[in-house]
C-alpha cells in the first residue's frame, strides 16, 4: 500500500540493527499492532541476531530482500555510509512513494546528499535525529522505551513533501518521542554544541584526569562518571560524527575553549568575584536544562 494515502506505513525496513536501529524495531512491535517490520544488516551475524530475538518478521543481509514493498525505510547505520545505501535504494523494489528517514547525528551534508540521490525517484526523503542513545551500542543494548520522552529533531526543507513529514512525525510520536523542527543547519549548529562538543569535552577530561594519573581511577566519585560517561562511546562512530560536522564541532570547540581561556585568567589572578560569576552563571544555565525522561 502507498503510504501516499495512510497517516502510518504498514511494512517498514529498519537498515542497520544496532542499538537505535533495534529500540526502534522493539517500539514498533510493542506499540504498532499487525505492522510489518523487515531489518537489513550488513553482517550476517547481526541479521541471525536479530531473527533469535523474535521481533523482526524478516531479518536479511539482502538489501532488496528487506526493502522489497516497505514503505517507510530508517537508515540507521553511520552517517558517512548512508549516501551509498540511498543510491541503492533508488534502484530497489520499494513501494510507491516509500518514505526514508534517518536517525543521522549530522543533517546537511546528510540532507543534501540524500535529496539530490531521491531527487529523481519516487522516494522521499525527511531528516531525523532522536536525541536518545547510550555510550553502549549494539543490538543487544536496544530497548522499546529508548525513545520515551525523548526529544527528535527533524529537518524538513524546501523540497520535503508534506505528506513524508506528516508520516514521519507519526512514527516518532509512536514510540513516545517529543517533536521539533528545525533546518539541517540549525541543527548542526545546535547539536554540535550540546552533544558532539561535549562528546570530545569529556574525552579531554578523562585524557587530562587519567593519562598521566592511572592511579586516579581507584578514587573517582560519581561526578567523574557522570561527566565523562560518553568518552565510553564507540570512537569509529564518532571519528565518523565529528567528521562530518567539522566546521560546527570546530566553533563550537573555540568557543569552549574561550571559557577555558578566561576560567585559567581567574585562577591565575585569584579573581574570586569573577569566578563566583562564572560558575553561578554555569549553574543557573544548567539547573534550566529540562529533566531527563
């Protein structure tokens, strides 16, 4: 069936099972009576994987195999590889008017690959971000209520078609996400600056706390693992993120290191009126971040 003329698909092809390729799979079971859910995996040790756990009606390491009639795809593998798997997309035998989305941490170089591959095709493609994940990956961390509350950007443009939107924002809100939209650029800009700037922050900090000190890591508290937990993160993958982002993760890296700059100056001065500034003003900044799901 065309999703053209249905507010939610009913064969959807999750590319790539990993741990939000997975949670997704696992939501949409749970939550989405008779849909029929299809998964692609490069290895074949992940597709077996997932046919074991009893969620997926098809699991498959033949692309065609797994998109064959979808008519909403998620591409959920790295981002620097999800141009060359829309390429083979256009050529599959997907249905009319197949929706693709994606769970990319990136959205313009993403974005305007993508539409300039669909471009002359009959599918349509709408950027996503699900702001959820963990340090861990791998299908086996997956969980059905990884989305629960969790906010999902979307990037729509000039050239998405409304009706993927409405579709899309449909799937999101199924498995408990919190919507907005903004465009690619403004997406980089912002989550640069409050996840992939903060990714290499905490990797800076376990460098600088650990390297030279491996003695240290018998004392830390909770404080050093909350502020560094993402450093634990799979390093390929964000190589891949920071890469693709360059120049917003490169501001945003100047600017912390501005406040960096002008936190040294402090110490070095004692300047105690200026440093009780400094860390109010991080305090209050902090204490107006909404609370986690």
């Amino acid at each position: 069936m065309s999703i053209v003329n249905s507010r939610f698909p009913e064969r959807v092809a999750i590319l790539a099972p990993g741990l939000l390729g997975g949670s997704l799979l696992r939501a949409l079971r749970e939550r989405c009576e008779g849909i029929h859910l299809r998964v692609w995996a490069r290895r074949e040790e992940a597709a077996q994987q997932v046919g074991k756990a009893g969620i997926a009606d098809l699991a498959t390491t033949d692309l065609n195999e797994a998109v064959s009639g979808a008519d909403f795809i998620v591409l959920c593998m790295p981002v620097e590889h999800m141009a060359a798997i829309a390429r083979q997309l256009v050529k599959a035998p997907v249905s009319p008017g197949c929706v693709v989305t994606d769970v990319g941490s990136v959205k313009t170089s993403v974005v305007f690959a993508l539409e300039q591959i669909f471009a002359a095709s009959p599918l349509h493609f709408l950027g996503s971000h699900p702001m959820a994940g963990s340090e861990k990956a791998g299908f086996e961390v997956s969980r059905a209520d990884l989305f629960e509350g969790a906010s999902c950007l979307l990037t729509p443009t000039l050239l998405t078609d409304a009706s993927a939107l409405q579709v899309t924002r449909a799937v999101w809100e199924k498995v408990g996400c919190h919507l907005r939209e903004i465009s690619p650029e403004d997406h980089d800009r912002i989550v640069a600056r409050v996840s992939h700037m903060p990714h290499l922050a905490a990797a800076v900090v376990t460098l600088a706390a650990l390297h030279d000190h491996k003695d240290a890591a018998s004392c830390i508290g909770n404080g050093f693992r909350d502020t560094t937990r993402v450093a634990a993160g799979d390093p390929e993958l964000w190589r891949g993120i920071v890469a693709e982002n360059r120049a917003e993760v490169l501001a945003a890296l100047t600017e912390a290191r501005d406040r960096f700059n002008e936190l040294l100056a402090m110490l070095e001065k004692m300047d105690d009126k200026a440093l009780r500034h400094f860390l109010h003003e991080a305090q209050l900044l902090r204490q107006s971040v909404p609370a986690s799901p």
